[in-house]
C-alpha cells in the first residue's frame, strides 16, 4: 500500500510540474464528418484526464481553454473517438471517422468490453440504433431477422405474442437453445412463461423498448462468448442502452413517434361452393343434431346456390343458402401499434443523464386483443473525480393485457379451430351479437364451438407485467494501466394472468377462473480488475480478472376455481368445486471465477486467452465445480506484411478453440412425492413420473471457429467468412422412456450434439459518388449442418421427442439431423407406390416415419440500400431454404371441407366421376348421363385414389369426394400434411429522410428523420399453402409444427424522430 | 498490486468452502418432499388407477362400444374401431407410471416400514393393474417392468408368463398378511386383511379360468389350492368398488355426462334384455324424453345419421352408472358366482353348474335391488335356463349381462368365451372384424423398440384384430 501512495504522490507531483509549464490557450473549431463533410453538432470535446468538457453547437462549432500538452478527445455517437493533442494552434479542426468504415470498427464483446474489431479471433455483428428502432418490431428478437449471418428468427403468429431466435443451429438437444441476452452488461430474462396454457405469451426480452437501444452485438457461440460461461453456448445478445452521450447537442430532447397498421399476410383459401353439411344434406334446427347434419361442423354439405334451407339465424324458416366467401376474413381487424416515446439527455462535465419515457399500445387483429406497455428508464453516469465513475441504469417496465388471442387449437378459446371447421355459408355479421337474452351464446352451431366472438370477448386472458432491471457500475482507475469495476444488477419480474371462461361455454358450462402468478428474479454482482500495459515496443498487454455471483428465483403460484357456482363474476370465492392450487419455488446460485488476456504484436497480431469456473448449486457436490478455457488469435495480414493497398484494404485470418460449461435446472438430483388433489378427505402422493439422477456432470460445449475477413478495392467489397463446429457433450435430457420403467421420463447424462457450419457476410459498395450518393448490398449467407451423435451411453434410446402434435412427433433421432418430423406414412409397395385398402382408400403404415426435418439447409439475406443527401432507401430480402412443416391447417381445413384444395371432383362441374351404390361397394358408371341399373341414384362426385392394391393392381375403387378427401387428410396420417417450409420473405422495405440541418436550424431543432417503414410485405417464393411457414407457437424445441396458427401480419408504419 | 490481490483471494477461498454448502442447500427442492407416506401412496394408487379402468380412454370409447354395452351417437370415430392414438397411449402410461410404479415403491415401502399388510395390498393391487393390461394388450412389460434402474427398456412376457407371474404373486399375497399391522388410506377395502385376501383369491380364480383353454393343468392346480387353503372367497352379495365422492372426485362417467352427451346404450344390450324380459333393462337403461320407450343406439354409425339421432330420442346408461357418486366396481360376488359355476362345468371344481350359475344371476339381480324372487321366475325361462351341453352361450350371455358397466372384464370374457355373438359396428373400420385387443402406444416403438418388434413377431401384427393368447379361437 505504502508504495502505491508513493507511487501516486509522485504521479500528482509530475502532472503539476508539467502544469506549471504549460500555456493556457483558447482552442476552437468545427467538427466534421470525415465521410460526408457533413458538420456534426453536439460532438464532445473534452480534455482527456480532466472532467472539463464542451458541446459542439448546432453548427458544431466548438471553442475550449486548454493548455498546451493537453489531449482533446472528440467524440459522437456513430464516430470513432479522436485524440487531437492541443499545441500553439488555436484553431483545431477535427473531422471524426464513422465507426462503419471496417477498417478500425471498435465492437462491443463480452462483458461489455468494446474491443477493435480487428483484434478479434472470432465473428460478431452489430446492429445499430437506426436499425432497429425505426423498422420497428414490437418484439425486438424480429429486428435481428435477415440481418446477421446465422440468426434464425422465428416469428410469432399474429402480431402478437413469441418470437424464437437460435443462432447457428440448436447445441441443446433439449435444453434451451435461446441466446443469452445481457442489457449493459447484466443479463435479462426472456423467458417465455406459461407454454401449453392455450395463449402465446410474448417471450420476455419483448419488453425491451426499441427507442432506448444503442447497438446490439450478436456474438455467436462459445468462441465470442466463453466468458459467459454456462449460459453462452447458444450464443450472447448484447445490447448496448443509450446514455446522455448519444444525444445530439440542442437542448436533449428527442420526440419519436411510430404508427404501424398491420393485416393479414395470409389467410387460408377457402372454398365457397359447398356448405355445412355432411353427405351434401343439411338443414339447422338446434344446431347440435336436432336438424339435418346441423351438429355437423364440417362443409360437406348442400352447394350454395341459393336454395333454401333453415339456418341458425332463420328460425325454422327456410332462407337461401348462400355462401360468405369473407367470414372469415371479416372477423379480423386491422391491428396497429402505436409508439410514442420522449428521451431527454445531455452532458456536462460531471454527468451524463438521460431518461426515456414510452408508450406501446398494440392492438391485435383479433377482436378484442391488444396490450399495452409503458416504460420509464434512467440512464446517468456520474464522474465523481477524475479516476471515479459511477453509472446507473434503471427500467421500469409495466405491460398490461385484457385480452390475448388463443392459440393452439382450443375450442374454448382458439377461433382458428373454429374457423378451419367453419360452415362456409355462416354470415359471421349475424355473430356479433353474441349473446341470448338468457345470456347462453348464440351460435352457427352448438355441438362443440361457443360464438367465436363469445370466445374473444367473454373467455379472455388478462395479463399485467411489473418490471424492473437495472444495474448500478463503479469504475475506478487505480493507476494509469490498471482499472477496478464492480457492477450490481437485477432484473425482477412479477407476471399475473386471468384466465376466464364464461358460463355457457360450449364444453365448460359452468366456466372457470385462474390466476397464474410467477415471480422471476435475477440478481449478478460482479467485480472485475483489468490492467493494460505495454511490454517493451512491440507487445501490448490486456489482463482482466473477475468474480461474478448470480442468483436466479422463481415462483409461480397457480390457482384455478375449476366451475363458478354463479356467472360472470370473477374471483377464486366464486367456485362450485375446490380450489385447484399449485406452487411453486425454485431457486439457484452460481459462482464464478473468471479472467482474460490479450496480447497483441504491433497491433495486427492479437492473441485472446480466457478462463473461467462455475459453482453451480444445479449440480451435485463433487461435481459442481466446472473449469473451462478458450483462446483465440488474429492476425491482420494485410498490415503485417504490409500489402495493405487500394485494392487489398484488409486480409485478417482469425481463429480459435473454446469451451464452456454448461449446469442444469434446480432439483434435479433427487426424485420426490408429488401431490395430487385430494380424494375427500385422503391426501394424495404418487411417485413423480421423472426419474432423476443424483451425479449429474455439467454439460460440455466445445467449439472451433475460424475465419478470414477482407476489403477490396478501397474497401468497397467486403467478405467476412467464418467456419465453425461445435460439439455438445454431456447433455442434460429429461427423455421420454417407455413407461413400462415406471416413469415417463428419465434424466439423462450424455446426449451430445455436432453443429458445423458456414458464415458469409458479403458488403459491396458498387455505387458512391462525390455527390454523396451511396449504394450498399449487404448479403449473409448461413449453412448449419447437425448431427445428434448420442442420447445415452447404453444405447438404448434412439430418439429424443421434442415436441408432438397428435401422431406427429418432431424428435432428435441419434445419427440424424436435430428435428426430424416423424408421423404416420402411406403404405407403400415395392415400387413405392401408396397401396390402398380393399376400400379404395390408401393405406397406413402401421411403422411411423420421418417425413422431413424441421432445420433449415440454409438461410440468408440480402439487403439493398441507398442513401443521397438526407434520403435513404432499403430493401430487406430474407430467405430459409429446406426444412419442412406440418400443418394442422391443411390437412383440417380439407378434412373438413373448407379449403379450396377440397373443391376438386366435388361434383361433375369439378371433375367427379359418376358412380351408383350395388349395396355392396360404389361402382363407376361410363358418363354422368348413364342411369345406374335397378333405379339406383346416380353419384357426380366419384373419386380415385391413385394407388395400387396389395396384389400390384391399379386401384380401380371409386370413393366419394368426401370420403376421399377425409381418407387422404386426417389425423392418422401426417405424410399428406407436410411441405417444404422453404421461403424468400420480402422482410422490410425502408424510405427515411432526414431534413436538411439548414431547415432544421432554423426552426431551432437538432434533427428531424421521418421513415416510412413496412415489413413482412409478401412472399418471393413459398410452398406451403394456406399458411405462413414462420410460424412458432412457442419458443421450445418443437418446431416445424403448424396447429391451426393465427395469420401471420404485414405491417405498413410511418416514424418521426424529432431532436431539440 | 499484488497487496491488493491476496485479500482479494482469500475473501474468495474462505467464501467458496462456505459456499459449497449453501450450494448444496440452496438446491434442497422445497416443493415437493422427498419421501412418502405409504398411506397416501395407497389411496392415490387406487383413485388414480380406477379413474383409469373406468375412465374414457379404455372402457367408454374402448371395452364398452367392443361389447356392446354402450355406442356413440357424436364423435363416432371410437364406435368405429377407429381409437384415439392419445387413448391408447394414456391407458398404458396410467397403468404402468402411476399404477405399477406406485405400487412397486409401496410394497417397498412395506418391507422398510416392517408392514407386510401395505406390501400385500400392493401386491394385490399391482397383480389387479397387470392383469389389466395384459387382457387388452396381450404380451407386456412384466418382470423388468418398474425397475427403471435395470431396465430402461424392458422386455414383453409373453401373456402365459404374465398370467402365471401374477398367480403366484397373488398366492404369496396372501401369506403376508398379518393381524397387526394398521393399514391407513385403504380406499377400496379400508385396510381389512380378509377382504383383501377374497378380493386376490377370487382375482386368482378369475385368472385361473382366463387361461383355462390353454393350460387347463395350470388352472385346475389354483382352483385346487384355493379351495385347500379354505376357499376364502368374497361374501355373498358382497362387491370390491370405489366409492366415488362429489366433483371433483366424481365417478369418470358422472365427469363425462356432465359436459358431454356423446354416449348411448347400445341396441344390442337392450335388444337382449327386451328379448329375455330382464327386469335390469330400467336400470341399466333410460328413458328418452321424447319417446317414452327405452331404444338402444346401434354400434358403429357414421357421424352424420349418429347425429341425425338427435340428443332426446335414445336412451343413455342409467344413472346407476352415471351419477356422480356412481361405485367402479372391481370384482362383484356374481362374477365370481360364474366362474365358479363354469370351473364346475369344466371339471376344475366339484359342484353344480347350474346351482352356481342360478346363484350368479340372483347375485346380480340383487347387485341392483331386484328380488330374489324375481330372480327365480327369470333363471326359468327359456334362453336363459342354464343348458350345461352350451355353457359358452349361456355363462357368456348372462355373464355379459351381469358385467354391465365393467367393461374390461366383458371384453375379456367376451373375447374368451365367444358368447354373446355380436355383430361387428356397422361401419366398423376392420373389414368387418371385431377388435380383439389395443394396440400397442406408438411411443413403445420410439422407446422400447427392439422389445416391441420381438413382441410383435410372437403375437401377431400389432393391430386390433389379432388375438392374445388366451383367446383361443
């Protein structure tokens, strides 16, 4: 100690010495871009080492008393800092480099260190502000779609609810495969609660208000992220907030305000020949049996020609049948998101501040859906001394849902089942009044479905989200070269749902109420010493060493009144039965040690090692302790053998090797008793049905990565291309096991994953004038190969399920690629052709199959953009190719009849054959003018199935259309169902402009940018029918499942930004 | 800098021996505990695997539409022979995860505890869950069934081996028994030894007689040592049932009937009991509203004429069987009165058929409040007086009859005996066959499947039709 303090007496001593001789001079002068020319008002000039500072003003001129020997640091958002030292020159003029031009770009890595991008041994990408705030998504995960190499998004279905985002392929064959998000160095969660409850709740990190984001940083796998540690193997979204030093001068207040409207993007082709019905016979009397077919939700029945029939509306009378080709269509509205947001912010000296407001209010397009968010966030930094710093960040976050739409195919509240089994002649205007005078629904039919308008309005989802997260940093510069950091954050949730079902509802007569309520909590304290020297001339030195605690929380309490003793009134006292309740309590701790160091040659050869350890209180004693390493290199070629020129700009080869560890969730040693509800007055315990493991080993994720960039020709083409393969070892699987053991699910220890892999980010700048007009394509391309090496070390299980829908189930088979769809397949013969049944109708293979894989082959984008004084345009194309989809949309909607795709051979005018009923079997007549013998009715909608007989016969037997159709699309066969999910999704269409700073000046602003801005505009291609192939109704491992999904939206919205 | 390290890592060191036991602690699981009551376990075992044999998944869109004693007027897909894959898939994992399982750990739990009665009811109740399953599936997972830690994938017994294990399981049973040890949370029999003792005897017998057309030494040999060691039966009149509570305890058809109107009597029942004059046909049957006659519902129709039928014109069950409160029954005195008088038929014990068979009607006459003398005038008539030269037909027709409601057991019987001769649903999805036993979950193909295949080669294609082993054609 005694050392240090002499040691700093000393520094002190000098300083003054130096003082004492410098001149105290008044410098100014004007801040430009280097690229543009263009000035760059509230630039911050300040001297370095000292908390004196300045503002350029709106002209970015700027004037400061310095003294000679003094260093003047320049620096703006979207530049790189300049260092100018201060000499007789009373005029410095300084211009600032974007940070854009690849040369020198500094990114954000891990724990927030920002690092030259150069010195990098593995990939990352950045997106900016402007990317993400103006082409507004409501959930901030779509933003990163098609814009960085290797990131699959997908998205939600209507215009609310989850997004899932991988990158490069799942390394969890089970677990989850969702990156970490760290928000200023702390992570937050984005959980997505509440799976299987029927709604799709928005995943957690939505909650994140575009407007206050600065950069986000993809780092892509273990090699950037090792660090991390456990939780870094599928990668690390980093986002940067804003601070006060992101405002531009003025006096720091920034006005955005955005409006999108959204509507269908696809919406199934329905039929609109043929009506309810089965047998081509319907006529309404109680709508549950009592008329002719009227229980029947199904369009089999009478064509639509006007005729009359009793229907639900006509009491008894007859009225013309008719059909509603928009029923469906109709009953969705225009959604629309409208954003408002205020920030105000500056600079002094001693503080940087800035504090957001902003207002969300999404409505969706169901009736009756829509959430609103409001989110107050703090940002300051204060410089208490020179060497002192303080920063703080704080989000309040409340968002507030009456309703949210149903998903996943539930009569009580899913109207898509609905209208996939929807009478096509149902004029859904005569539904809005949805309700009898005696306050039971009113209805097309009564056998199964309540009013699809009941459903949206009386068994609504309600939820209301508290948030906070926010952190608190202390930096202290110890000694020229050695710094300390002790950061504090929590991210801290409580999520409350209502779930209603209204007295009345078909299947539920006397309703329900539930409350789910979770509490989510993270908490991470970190310290971290970081020293930087120079050894000798050629070698710098970058050390840094850390601890980190964390402590993560949950609790949900659940509690159901399962029928309501009397209507409309929602408490849990208001119960017929018992209350249903559950609790429960989870909570786990992890201590880490952790270090760094980075040693580069003449700044073009770079070296990065990293270690850490965990403590986990996930896994058991002796095997809680987990160590993990990583090192990395780069080395710009291009400086060191100085061939730098104006055709070669850049040549880097990178590379590296990393590890990192990975535990498990809390209490999954030791199997316990759970309850059940009790049987009168006996208590219940049964044996859990997961058998657990007591030595559970922490996972093990290990990856390769190598990579080259280079800019040609003065930098105007840039390739950035990265090869990658990881390997996941030691997995932790809760497997589905026969339930023969006893138990359905057995904890495993040795699932291992492959993930290899090709990155290629391709920038060309084929256009840029002197005028200042500019045209970039920005082009990725991302190839993810995987492969499930194992599940268990016995051998004895082959596939893990990860996700099912009825027969149809998506597993990770051992020795396949992750995500095979496997279901029930058509017979086939020796020649592969399907065999049909003595019946005429194909046959099922009793074995079930893979019928596809969920996984893409490849994904890319390509984005054009243009930019001309204060103009800009852009165009976002994005594509996945292979990978496939079932789809519950499909293969119901022509079950049922009300597809379009059911249309063929339904009568002679569609192409149907002529056939008669022997009393045995259908038998083919030669023409639709034959009358069949004895008399016997005459069929036109006659159909056969191409197929052969076990004997190798053509099939010859004539079936209905509607048996038909029922026999080829059902439920106990998924081959028919699944198609190729390939797509090119015209993703976002950009036009911005920025107004003049002339114009701007004078009407004494900073800045004004409006954009117009659409999104999801159409297909370029797709194969799927009737629905969209981005589709998730969740963010779990079980994708490549269509079950009856909300459309999917286009958005069409405008932005203003306005700076004071 | 160095002086500002070392504090810094022993704070760090002292905290991390500290540490591992607050990690240990933290991962203590606070929600569910650790260790189990045996009384709890008991009575969870019988609530959850009776809901499960009487339940939907294998006896009202299963066992009762195969026989005949029930049919669907909506959702015919089930009276088709078209089973739900989840039905199918939930019979065998509630039987096996929560029934096997459970009972498994309770006779366990009955060595540590040092009380044999809670093994022997479990063994019991454990033999009563495996003789379920192997009637509808034929050859299952039985000795490496439940020890997950041997056997992550255990291997098909072929059904004699099944059927033999458990005769032997249940004889040893009843040996366990002691006087004086309680036996608390006994749902079915609340903890009397000797009832459960008639209840695995006459379990023994019912197996005895299932097995008889293929090992008829095998089953004379139990009859014979039931009645050796004291033919300890169940009491005349006396039934094994579930006593079902209000909702949310409520018997799984009462559950049913509360939201749902998909189920009607089936036309072959009530035809025979109109034929035979049987006063249990107002019992087992309703009257509609609108018609004022008991009319059954022919197995098999199409959904569109099922629901043409309209919802007040057929008769459902009666509400014997679809209250809330209605009983499962398990086992009844008159099941138990007609195997006895078949095993007398047969030579497997001495005694009159006819006595015995005559003893089984009255016993299920009075299972239902009807006379004894009622009884007596019925057994007279013509159809229904016991013919020994066909006692396939007469045992199978009124011992049909008898297990009304009990599905399983009559689509066992049935299956056996051969009688009654029904006719297969009418637009029956199996080239007018009749369903012989479930399939096989899918899942088993996924994760038991190399046993599965082996299963499948012994017994035949894995498909409703193919008959298990008792069923000798």
């Amino acid at each position: 100690m005694k050392y240090v303090k002499r040691l700093s007496g000393l520094l002190s001593a000098l300083l003054w010495i130096q003082q004492s001789y410098a001149q105290e001079i008044r410098v100014g002068g004007v801040v430009t871009s280097r690229q543009d020319a263009q000035r760059i008002p509230g630039a911050v000039i300040r001297i370095k080492g000292t908390s004196q500072g300045t503002q350029a003003d709106a002209d970015g001129k700027y004037t400061i008393s310095a003294h000679t020997g003094d260093t003047l640091q320049i620096s703006f958002i979207g530049f790189q800092t300049a260092l100018v030292p201060v000499l007789q020159h009373h005029i410095i003029n300084i211009s600032l480099e974007n940070t854009d031009s690849k040369l020198q770009e500094v990114v954000v890595t891990a724990l927030g260190i920002s690092k030259e991008k150069k010195s990098l041994g593995y990939a990352v990408q950045e997106l900016k502000s402007k990317d993400i705030a103006e082409a507004r998504e409501t959930n901030l995960v779509n933003a990163l779609s098609g814009k960085i190499a290797g990131v699959q998004v997908t998205n939600s279905q209507g215009n609310l609810g989850s997004s899932r985002i991988v990158i490069r392929g799942e390394t969890s064959i089970a677990g989850n495969n969702q990156p970490l998000f760290i928000l200023d160095g702390i992570p937050v969660d984005n959980s997505q609660l509440g799976i299987g409850t029927g709604r799709d709740f928005a995943n957690a990190i939505s909650d994140v208000n575009p407007d206050d984001i600065a950069s986000i940083s993809v780092l892509k796998g273990p090699n950037a992220a090792a660090l991390y540690g456990s939780r870094a193997a599928n990668g690390v979204i980093l986002i940067k907030t804003k601070t006060g030093k992101d405002t531009k001068g003025g006096i720091g207040v920034t006005v955005n305000s955005n409006a999108t409207f959204e509507s269908l993007l696809v919406l199934p082709d329905f039929q609109n020949v043929y009506g309810q019905g089965a047998g081509g016979q319907f006529s309404y009397k109680d709508g549950k049996g009592g008329g002719l077919n009227d229980g029947t939700d199904e369009s089999w029945g009478p064509k639509m020609d006007g005729r009359l029939i009793p229907q639900f509306f006509s009491n008894g009378e007859a009225v013309p049948f008719v059909p509603h080709p928009n029923n469906v269509k109709d009953f969705y509205v225009t959604g629309y998101t409208l954003n408002n947001g205020l920030a105000v912010g500056g600079t002094t000296d001693k503080i940087d501040y800035r504090f957001s407001y902003n207002n969300t209010r999404q409505s969706g397009i169901l009736p009756n859906t829509g959430i609103t968010r409001n989110t107050f966030t703090a940002s300051n930094t204060f410089r208490i001394t020179p060497k002192l710093t303080l920063s703080t960040y704080a989000d309040y976050i409340r968002t507030a849902a009456d309703n949210l739409p149903g998903v996943d195919g539930r009569r009580g509240n899913s109207v898509t089942l609905q209208f996939i089994w929807f009478g096509r002649q149902v004029d859904v205007a005569r539904l809005k009044n949805y309700k009898n005078p005696d306050g039971t629904d009113y209805n097309w039919n009564h056998s199964y479905y309540s009013n699809p308008y009941w459903i949206q309005n009386e068994n609504t989802v309600g939820q209301l989200r508290n948030r906070f997260f926010g952190n608190a940093r202390l930096s202290y510069e110890i000694l020229d070269w050695l710094s300390a950091n002790l950061r504090i954050g929590t991210d801290y949730y409580q999520d409350r749902r209502k779930y209603k079902v209204a007295y009345y509802t078909n299947g539920t007569p006397f309703g329900s109420y539930t409350e789910d309520n979770y509490a989510v909590g993270e908490t991470n304290g970190e310290f971290t010493l970081n020293a930087k020297r120079k050894l000798g001339r050629d070698f710098n030195l970058d050390v840094l060493a850390g601890g980190n605690i964390r402590t993560n929380q949950f609790e949900q309490n659940y509690q159901q009144a399962p029928k309501l003793a009397v209507k409309d009134v929602y408490t849990l006292n208001n119960s017929r039965d018992p209350l249903i309740s559950t609790s429960y309590f989870s909570k786990q701790k992890v201590y880490s040690a952790f270090g760094s160091a980075q040693l580069s040659y003449h700044n073009y050869a770079f070296v990065n090692v990293t270690a850490r350890n965990d403590w986990s209180s996930t896994l058991p004693a002796g095997n809680n302790s987990y160590f993990y390493p990583s090192v990395n290199a780069s080395l710009v070629v291009s400086d060191a053998l100085h061939i730098q020129s104006k055709a070669l700009s850049l040549l880097k080869v990178r590379g590296g090797w990393a590890q990192v560890g990975k535990d498990t969730d809390p209490y999954q040693l030791i199997s316990t008793y759970p309850f059940n509800q009790p049987f009168g007055s006996y208590p219940l315990q049964t044996v859990s049905d997961k058998f657990l493991k007591k030595d559970l080993k922490p996972e093990i994720t290990t990856s390769t990565e190598v990579g080259l960039e280079a800019g040609f020709l003065d930098n105007r083409l840039r390739l950035d291309v990265t090869w990658y393969n990881s390997n996941s070892r030691n997995q932790i699987l809760l497997a589905d096991v026969s339930p023969t053991t006893g138990y359905l699910k057995k904890l495993l220890n040795a699932g291992e994953i492959n993930n290899r892999g090709i990155e290629v980010m391709l920038g060309l700048t084929p256009v840029t004038t002197r005028s200042g007009f500019r045209w970039d394509v920005n082009v990725n391309f991302a190839r993810n190969v995987s492969k499930v090496i194992e599940l268990d070390k016995e051998g004895f299980l082959n596939d893990y399920v990860l996700g099912s829908s009825g027969n149809i189930q998506v597993l990770a088979s051992k020795g396949k690629r992750y995500g095979a769809l496997y279901g029930k397949a058509f017979a086939r013969d020796a020649q592969n052709r399907i065999i049909v049944n003595d019946d005429g109708t194909p046959a099922i293979d009793p074995n079930k199959k893979v019928l596809g894989y969920f996984t893409p082959n490849w994904t890319g984008g390509i984005n054009n953009s243009f930019s001309f004084k204060g103009f800009s345009l852009s165009f976002l194309i994005d594509t996945k190719q292979g990978g496939s989809i079932w789809s519950g949309t499909n293969y119901t909607g022509i079950y049922t009849g009300v597809l379009a795709a059911s249309l063929p051979g339904r009568d002679a005018d569609l192409g149907g054959l002529p056939y008669y009923y022997d009393g045995q079997k259908n038998v083919q007549l030669p023409d639709h003018n034959t009358a069949a013998p004895g008399g016997a009715a005459v069929h036109h909608d006659g159909m056969i199935f191409d197929g052969y007989t076990a004997d190798g016969k053509k099939n010859t037997r004539i079936l209905s259309a509607e048996d038909y159709y029922k026999s080829v699309y059902n439920s106990s066969v998924n081959e028919s169902s699944v198609y190729d999910a390939s797509f090119i999704k015209l993703r976002e269409i950009k036009l911005g402009y920025s107004l003049p700073q002339s114009w701007v000046h004078r009407l004494k602003l900073q800045s004004v940018n409006v954009a117009l801005v659409a999104r999801n505009l159409g297909y370029l291609q797709k194969h799927v029918p009737n629905i969209d192939p981005e589709t998730a109704f969740n963010t779990g491992n079980g994708q490549g499942l269509e079950t009856l999904q909300i459309p999917t939206t286009r958005s069409i919205g405008f932005n203003l930004n306005v700076s004071f | 800098m160095k002086k500002l390290l070392i504090p810094f890592f022993i704070i760090w060191t002292i905290c991390f021996s500290a540490c591992q036991k607050e990690l240990e602690k933290i991962n203590r699981n606070p929600n569910e505990p650790n260790t189990v009551q045996p009384d709890y376990l008991l009575s969870n075992g019988i609530k959850s695997n009776v809901d499960t044999y009487w339940g939907q998944d294998a006896t009202m869109d299963g066992a009762l539409l195969y026989v005949q004693y029930w049919s669907k007027i909506q959702y015919t897909d089930a009276d088709r022979y078209i089973p739900a894959s989840t039905s199918i898939q939930t019979v065998w994992s509630n039987f096996y995860a929560q029934g096997i399982q459970d009972f498994t750990t309770l006779a366990q739990l009955g060595d540590s505890l040092h009380n044999p009665n809670y093994k022997a009811i479990a063994i019991i109740m454990r033999s009563w869950i495996f003789q379920q399953l192997t009637d509808l599936y034929g050859d299952i997972p039985y000795r490496q069934a439940a020890s997950i830690e041997q056997y992550l994938t255990p291997v098909y017994d072929s059904q004699r081996v099944v059927y033999n294990g458990l005769l032997a399981e249940l004889k040893n049973a009843n040996t366990l028994f002691t006087n004086n040890a309680d036996v608390q949370g006994d749902v079915l029999l609340r903890g009397d030894p000797l009832r459960w003792k008639q209840f695995a005897n006459a379990l023994r017998l019912r197996i005895a007689l299932r097995i008889a057309d293929r090992d008829f030494a095998a089953a004379k040999a139990v009859f014979d040592d039931v009645a050796a060691s004291g033919n300890i039966l169940l009491q005349k009149d006396s039934l094994v049932k579930l006593n079902y509570l209000a909702s949310p305890n409520q018997n799984p058809v009462g559950r049913n009937r509360e939201t749902r109107n998909d189920y009607r009597i089936s036309k072959s029942i009530v035809d025979k009991l109109k034929a035979l004059g049987d006063p249990r046909l107002s019992i087992y049957a309703t009257v509609p509203k609108d018609t004022n006659v008991i009319i059954g519902v022919t197995n098999g129709l199409p959904n569109d004429s099922a629901a043409r039928l309209g919802f007040s014109k057929t008769s459902d069950a009666g509400a014997v069987f679809t209250a809330t409160t209605a009983p499962a029954i398990l086992f009844s005195y008159a099941e138990q009165q007609f195997i006895l008088a078949e095993a007398a038929q047969r030579g497997l014990i001495s005694g009159n058929a006819a006595t015995l068979y005559n003893q089984a009607i009255t016993a299920s006459f009075a299972q239902y409040g009807i006379s004894a003398a009622e009884a007596a005038t019925y057994v007279t008539k013509p159809g229904v007086a016991y013919d020994g030269g066909n006692y396939k037909k007469y045992i199978g027709e009124q011992k049909w009859l008898a297990l009304f409601g009990q599905g399983l057991e009559a689509f066992a019987e049935w299956r056996r005996l051969d009688y009654p001769q029904l006719k297969p649903a009418l637009t029956g999805a199996l080239n007018g066959k009749m369903p012989q036993r479930f399939t096989y979950p899918s899942s088993e193909q996924a994760l038991n499947g190399a046993n599965y295949k082996a299963a499948v080669a012994r017994q035949g294609s894995d498909l409703l039709t193919t008959r298990v082993w008792f069923d000798v054609n």
